[in-house]
C-alpha cells in the first residue's frame, strides 16, 4: 500500500499500522 499512499512514504513506520490491517 505504501506505493498508493506515497503521501505517507515520509512516515511509513505509521502507516505501517494501518497497512497491517489492510
């Protein structure tokens, strides 16, 4: 998902979060 949220690709330690539900 990283690459569809490349707005968060500075913090992907918090998206990481909500990738893992996903």
């Amino acid at each position: 998902l990283a690459r569809t949220l490349g707005l968060d690709v500075d913090r992907p330690r918090n998206l990481a979060k909500t990738v893992t539900v996903e």
